[in-house]
C-alpha cells in the first residue's frame, strides 16, 4: 500500500474546463469548497468572512473532485472507500453517493462528455467509463504500472494522459481502442500533468524534483523537449486565465511558479507555507486559493500583491479547492 503522506502529495483536484451557465456574479460570492483528505470530509468556505460555515461528511480519503458535464454536481471521488460522492456545487448539500468505484483516486470527464475516467492510484489501474449523463458504465480496466497519477485528456477527447507516480512514466491511452498507445519515462515521481492548447505539448510536474518536463506528443512517439525548473516539489498546474500563463505548486519548496506559455520560463514565484498543494483562482484572476496540506490550512494569496494575505483553518490535510466562481480553465 502506498504510504498516506506520500500518496497525499502526490494528488491535485481535476477541475472542469466547461463554462459554468449556471453561476453569474449577481447571485453572490460562490462558496469555496476544500477536500480533507485524512478527515473525510468536505470544508465550505464562505470567502467574504473567510470561515468554514460547514462540513460535508464523504467517504475515506476523498482525493479529486470534478464537475459534471450538466453542471448540477460536483463528483467527490472518495479512493479508499470506492465511491463518489456527488454534491451541489451551489448550495453544497449531498445529493447522492455512488458505491462500488475502484479506487478512484484521480478522476475526470472528456471534453465531448462522453467518457469518465478514473485513476487507481492504490490498484494500479486506469478505467475507462461511458457516460450516460447520470451514471457510469465501465467499458475497460487497464492495468498500468506503478501507482497512476493524474489524468489529462486532450480537447478532441481521443487520448488520456497518466501518470506513473512510482514507475516514472507518462503513459497515454487510446479512447478509441481502450488500449495504451505508448509510453515515456520522466523525471522522478511525476505528478500533475497539463496539455497546452493545441494538444501539441504537454507538461509534467516531477514532485520528486525541482522541474516540469515539457513533452511533444505531436507525433506517434513523445518527444521530450524541454525543462523548466520551478523549485523543489513541483507538483500541480492551475490555469491563470489568461490563456498564456499557468500556475504549478512547489510542495518542497513551499512556493507557486507563474510558467509563460509562450517562453515556456518561469516569470514569478511566491511564498505558500506548509506543502501548497492544488489552487483554484477567482473569477478577476486577482486571487489565488492555496490548500496547505501540513497545516490544515486553505490559504489565500493576492497576485497582485505576489503576497500570501490570510489562512483559513479547514480539516487534516487539505487537498483539492474550488469554487464555482473561478477564472478560465
């Protein structure tokens, strides 16, 4: 069994990148909603008097969540007791759990809403689920190599990027024959994984280094191209929203990189204490949510500042964040 710190370092939220219809400014600060990986639960935030209003009771170890393509629900995925919880992401009440999911540690839709993905990081294997719209039917379990990370699947929905955590892969999976197409080594314990518009390149964040690998997967075979260092631990991406740049979280290091898309360079970097793990933005771009997975700690960071302003105490070892009211993905 992969070891409960290492296994929590290693994780990130998988958000949606659809457009939320269905949240406008005029109803209100969206709540933010933090994931307690080692609690069991779910912290709601309000982030006009930055206190916790109330907690969500999951299953053991819930790790990622993810939109729904209708947008009516957030999918809690709970990996060590094999269900999903699924939540309304506007009012935060439970509205159904879904049992017998192996494993799902790491999870996300494709961009046609037609397959659900899910990574067993413990099991080590990757299932490929049809989606009806309400429930997911498994179509194929593929056996991977040593604890599969994180999940990418590109804009024409016919390619799933893993992860290898313990084998140091990046393995791509073909959504047409439910096969592997290939696979490539990486740096040390690879983790979040983010594809740049065009579905031309990818990067790799090493949480067991101090860099993000940059892959050309343009071709039949990947091609890595690239590196650029961070700090250490680099570990999850979040999209600043202006179509050029992205965010990676360094856990070691206790610090977020600002990544220019175009130069594919460093241009900014800011203290977060105590493990940064996966970040959310709001709606102007101006703020930067943050959990702080050692210090039980959501914390929140002024971009036009580069300052960290306020920490809110939420449950043991906070992992994903996010809030309805974000910027572009």
């Amino acid at each position: 069994m992969v070891d409960h710190r290492r296994r929590a370092a290693l994780a990130c939220v998988a958000l949606s990148a659809w457009p939320l219809r269905g949240w406008t400014q005029g109803q209100g600060p969206a709540p933010l909603f933090v994931l307690n990986s080692f609690d069991s639960s779910v912290s709601v935030i309000d982030p006009v008097t930055w206190t916790e209003t109330r907690r969500i009771v999951t299953g053991k170890e819930p790790h990622h969540l993810y939109l729904t393509p209708d947008e009516k629900s957030v999918i809690v995925a709970n990996a060590a007791a094999d269900s999903l919880t699924f939540i309304d992401p506007r009012t935060g009440a439970v509205q159904r759990t879904l049992r017998d999911i192996l494993d799902p540690y790491h999870l996300r839709f494709s961009p046609d809403m037609k397959w659900f993905v899910t990574a067993a990081n413990r099991l080590h294997h990757v299932d490929l689920y049809r989606w009806d719209g309400s429930q997911p039917v498994l179509v194929r379990r593929i056996p991977s190599r040593k604890t599969p990370s994180h999940l990418w699947i590109d804009s024409a929905s016919t390619t799933v990027y893993v992860t290898m955590q313990d084998s140091n892969e990046l393995v791509a999976i073909d959504l047409a024959t439910q096969s592997i197409r290939w696979r490539t080594p990486t740096g040390p314990m690879p983790a979040d994984v983010y594809g740049l518009p065009g579905d031309k390149r990818l990067l790799v964040a090493l949480t067991g280094s101090d860099a993000v690998e940059v892959f050309d997967v343009s071709g039949p075979a990947p091609i890595q191209t690239g590196r650029i260092t961070t700090a250490a631990g680099a570990h999850a991406f979040r999209a600043h929203g202006d179509g050029r740049h992205v965010w990676v979280s360094n856990r070691v290091h206790n610090s977020v990189s600002k990544i220019d898309l175009q130069t594919l360079q460093v241009v900014q970097q800011i203290a977060v204490p105590s493990g940064p793990d996966c970040m959310d933005i709001s709606r102007d771009s101006k703020t930067l949510y943050v959990t702080s997975r050692w210090a039980a700690r959501l914390s929140v960071v002024d971009l036009v500042q580069g300052r960290l302003v306020r920490q809110v105490r939420v449950g043991r070892s906070p992992h994903g964040v996010w809030t309805l009211d974000h910027a572009p993905r």
